[in-house]
C-alpha cells in the first residue's frame, strides 16, 4: 500500500456550502493560488453544474492551476457530469467527483428511489464519466449510515466501470473514530476489486471528531486521501480541518509513517486568506492557526521555552507559517516591509504599479492610524490582489 497520503482541499465547494460563505469568481481564485502554493494534491473547485457562477468559477481555477489537480463535483446524471467535464477541460490535471446518497433515509426520502435504481444510476454514472476523464472519484452520499451489503455492492460496481477513488462520507458527522475506520477496513476486506481505487475520508465535524475520524480511516481503515477545508470551513459544524489533520500526521510521523506532499510554511498565510475573504474568524484557541496556538502566558511555561522550547512546543510556529512580525508598521515604514509583509500574509499583487498603489493607500491609512495590524493590510488590498 502507498505511503503517501493525498491531500483533496473542498474549501472552494463543501467550504463554501457554508452560510454566508459564498465567495466570488475572483476570490475563490484566489484562494486556489494560495491552495496551489500550499501544494495541495487535489482542489476540488466548485460544483460545475450547480450555477453558471460555479461553473466560471471551475473554469477559471481549472485554466490557472497547474501543479494540483482541479476537481468539480457533479451529481450522478450525465448533464452535469458533462457540465463538470466542461468547465474544467483547460486544466493540466483534472477530477470528476460524482455522487449519490446510498442511505435507506437519504434513498427512499430524499431521492424516492428504490436501491435498485440508485445502484443502476451510480454505474451508469461513472460509466458515462468513463468516456470523459480517466480521473473519476465517486462518494456514496451518507455512505457512513448506509447498508455495509448494499454499499459493497455499489462500490463493487463503479470500480468496475473505472471509479479511481471512492470515497467515503461521514455526511452528517455521525461516526466514532475506532467505528468509522473499522467501517472502511471492512469495506475494503470485502470488496474483491477494492484494491484497484485509492480510498478516501470525508468527515463533517457535527461532534467535533472530524480529524479523528479521518485519521482513523488513514490509520485503521487503510483509506489514503484525506477530504479537508482550510479552517475546517463548512456546513454546520463544518469539515475535517485540514491545517489539524495535515499537521497531525507530520507531527506524529512515527505512528501514521506517511509522506504528504502540502508545504506547512503555507498554512498560515491560507487560513488568514480565507478568514478574510468569507468573514469567518478563527477562534484563537484553534489549533495551529489560531492566535493563541503557539502563545505561552503563564510564568512556568514561558521559563520552560526559553530554556527549551520542546517543554512545551510539539511544532514550531514559524514551520506553519506564523512570522515573527516583529517589524511594526506605521508611517515611517518603507516600500519593502511592507511588501514582505504581503508575501508572509499570502497576498499576491500582480504588478509593481499594484504594489505601489496598495503601498500608498497604506501611507494614507498610516497616517490616520498609529499601528497598522495585519487585518488593516489585508482589508486595504483585498481589491489590488491578482483575481485574472
Ligand atoms: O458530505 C458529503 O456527503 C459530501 C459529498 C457530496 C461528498 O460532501
Ligand atoms: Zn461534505
């Protein structure tokens, strides 16, 4: 089995199922740079067939991108499958990631379809994708809560018609960790063709386990992508965060002993990125991207790390992307901190006359205001960031 473990970002689709964090063309472009510096594998856009909006916007991102694969989600019908295979036929590397609930609940009163008729429209489904891309991810919608016999059978057969990746949603954030991975391991003991497709987490967070339940389907349920947002964005409570379960699994390398290819010093600069433009806050006590994650307040702890900082450091703030800052700016600082400031916040500008223009407001903005603080500078150049 493969030591390496796939990193599949939703932020720009299951992210944004969120309310209130719907995000624009431009933005979620953005972001997408910002997921493709962080060296995500896999960056699932948006869902094509949804609104035309969505589809411009997995058009954009499948254009731009070229070191991760860029994915669409799509329903398990031909028109938006089609749809999804449209917008993303500029990208370098590109998914097609179809699904349908597999749930009695989600069957019988969601779809109003009998088992017989979902399992025929899956097979259907992925055959038809078949003929477009040769990259097909599928997900049993609900496929924690549904018949174990049933989904073998489903499984069974979309990897037959050339499903690559089958994924395995917690939709509801319902499982345990020892269960949730014990209900992949089986899944893949029984299934005689499992070995053919690469197997994949996908937790919501409901009960707050979601990073433990995607890394008990790494560790006992053998899976090897992992479904995750920046910030743990999402409906409801939210998805598996992928700054905890990517940190976990550097952190503690000896127990899970898998390579993963993201780049750490970028996940900072991505979760600011994506506080800023959905307007979702990170809580301060949020690990690692939190701004308390690596602050030491009391007298005992803050002796210890000056002594020696693994007392009480399990990683290094610096590794994750957080900066020293310990350049203030205000109205005496020049041109060059401030652009380095926009580097370590990953903001992007296009040009030099960019730069000059947001260096200008911010001379402005100095004036009026004795200390300037990283929201300021995000807020004052969000309109100047690269969006083309
Ligand atoms: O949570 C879920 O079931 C999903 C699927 C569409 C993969 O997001
Ligand atoms: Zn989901």
């Amino acid at each position: 089995m493969s030591d390496k473990l796939i990193i599949f970002d939703t932020t720009l689709r299951d992210g944004e199922q969120s309310p209130g964090a719907s995000m624009t063309k431009d933005e979620k472009l953005r972001i997408a740079r910002q997921l493709e510096r962080l060296r995500v594998d896999v960056i699932e856009a948006g869902f094509a067939a949804s609104s035309n909006g969505d589809f411009e916007a997995v058009k954009a991102i499948a254009d731009h991108i070229k070191e991760s694969t860029v994915c669409s989600l799509a329903r398990a019908n031909d028109r938006d499958i089609s749809r999804a295979a449209e917008a993303l036929k500029g990208a370098a590397r590109s998914r097609i990631h179809t699904f349908i609930a597999t749930s009695a609940l989600h069957m019988e009163k969601k779809l109003r379809m009998t088992p017989d008729q979902v399992f025929e429209q899956a097979k259907l489904s992925v055959r038809f994708a078949r003929n477009l891309t040769d990259d097909i991810e599928f997900s049993p919608e609900d496929g924690y809560r549904s018949d174990p016999d049933f989904l073998c059978r489903v499984l069974e057969a979309v990897i037959a018609e050339g499903a690559t990746t089958i994924n395995i949603p917690d939709t509801v954030g319902y499982a345990i960790p020892e269960l949730y991975g014990n209900f992949i391991r089986h899944l893949r003991e029984r299934i005689p063709n499992a070995d053919k497709a690469v197997w994949s987490v996908h937790c919501h967070n409901d009960l707050g386990m979601a990073v433990a339940n995607s890394l008990a389907g790494v560790k006992i349920g053998g899976a090897r992508q992992i479904e995750c947002t920046i910030n743990g964005l999402g409906e409801r409570a939210g998805n598996c965060s992928l700054e905890e379960v990517v940190m976990a699994v550097k952190t503690r390398r000896d127990y899970f002993g898998l390579e993963i290819g993201v780049d750490p010093s970028q996940i900072v600069p991505a979760s600011r990125l994506v506080s800023q433009t959905t307007g979702f806050v990170v809580q301060p006590n949020k690990a690692v991207v939190g701004a308390n994650a690596f602050a030491h307040a009391s007298g005992i702890h803050q002796d210890g790390v000056l002594k020696a900082r693994d007392t009480y450091e399990i990683m290094r703030a610096e590794d994750v992307g957080w900066t020293a800052n310990k350049i203030v700016l205000g109205k005496l600082s020049g041109r060059n901190a401030f652009k380095q400031r926009l580097q370590e916040l990953g903001i992007e500008l296009d040009s030099e006359a960019e730069i000059n223009a947001a260096f200008a407001k911010f001379k402005e903005l100095a004036d009026r205001k004795s200390d300037i603080f990283d929201e300021d500078i995000l807020a004052l150049v969000m309109d100047e960031a690269v969006t083309h």
